[in-house]
C-alpha cells in the first residue's frame, strides 16, 4: 500500500510533502470539496473518497486544522475559511483579543486503496504571534510560534518546520505505519 498518489490542490503543500517523503512524490493537482465539519477526520475521509472516485488508484490526501484554545478549537479544519476571511494576522489577533494566544496545529494524512485507509496524525502545540512574521512559509504559518521556540513556522525555514511541523510528523507517523504493516507476521 505505498504507491500512491498524493492529492492536493495546493502547491504549497505539494511542495512540502515532496521535501518530506521524496522528490520523486507523485502529486495530482485536483482542488476537492471540504465538507463542512470541526471533525478533521470526518474531512480528510470525505476528500480520500473523492480523490479515489475520480482517480480510482491508491491516493492520500491530507487536511490541516489550526484549533485556537481561545475558542474551544475553532476553527480546526474550517480554518482555510477564516484566512480567507481575516487573514493570518486577523487569526492570531482574535486569540489575543481573547486572551488566551494558544494553538494546536494538526495535520491528517490519509492513505485509501479503496478498501482500506492508513492514517498518519500531526501534532504541533504553540502559540500565535502579531504581527506576522517570516519570510518562507504560507497559510498561517507567518502566525504561528511552536512551543519551544521563539519564531514562527515562517521563521524556522523549510528544512527545520518539515522536521518539527505537523505535517512533517503527520507524513512521518504514516510512512511509519505502512513500514510496519509490511513488516512479516503482521
């Protein structure tokens, strides 16, 4: 279960996962339909069934939350929304106004053969900053500091934030679990 196809509409993404698993990651450029829900797992099975209706071959897709505490974890997976909506700076200053500037970023990766699905999760504590900082990075990333270090994603660089990132470590748990499902006797 590990030739797939990566299926994401964006770039950036496509983009990191390729310096994370491999520069030879084959990526399909398909923009799939979020549905609306604060259950990120509920999403990423939603787009791993469609990107498997349209390309019917083994496909991962992943969904990306950023859970304010501020908020009880609003807005999770609908945070592509609120960027659009306040941008990054708007994201951070509402968890200030708040008074509480904690975050979790999470990242899924599921992995669909049509039958069954590996998924590989990423957790990444920290805190949101204004303003925006950094120069490498997009989404939020510009916002959002990890725990245990005083920049944000967008100040850490791409070899440094795809190591300790969520999605660096949602990428790594799912390799991990296909390596073990090969393994004999499992």
């Amino acid at each position: 279960m590990t030739d797939f196809i990566f299926v994401t509409g964006n770039a950036s993404k496509a983009e990191e996962a390729r310096r994370i698993v491999s520069p030879s990651l084959r990526v399909e450029s398909i923009d799939l339909p979020e549905i609306q829900s604060l259950d990120p797992h509920e999403v990423v099975r939603a787009k791993a069934m469609e990107a498997w209706r349209r390309l019917e071959r083994p496909v991962v897709v992943e969904e990306t939350s950023l859970e304010l505490s501020a908020l009880n974890g609003f807005p999770g997976p609908l945070v592509k929304w609120m960027l659009e909506s306040t941008g990054a700076d708007g994201i951070a200053r509402c968890g200030h106004a708040l008074g509480d500037p904690r975050a979790l970023a999470r990242c899924l990766v599921l992995l669909y053969d049509g039958e069954h699905e590996v998924v590989g999760e990423g957790l990444d504590p920290g805190r949101l900053v204004s303003p925006p900082r950094g120069a490498s990075g997009f989404g939020w990333d510009f916002v959002f500091a990890p725990d245990g270090s005083d920049r944000t994603y967008a100040e850490l660089g791409p070899r440094e934030k795809d190591e300790r990132g969520h999605r660096g470590r949602a990428w790594r748990d799912l390799l991990s679990k296909l390596r073990a499902a090969k393994q004999p006797g499992k």
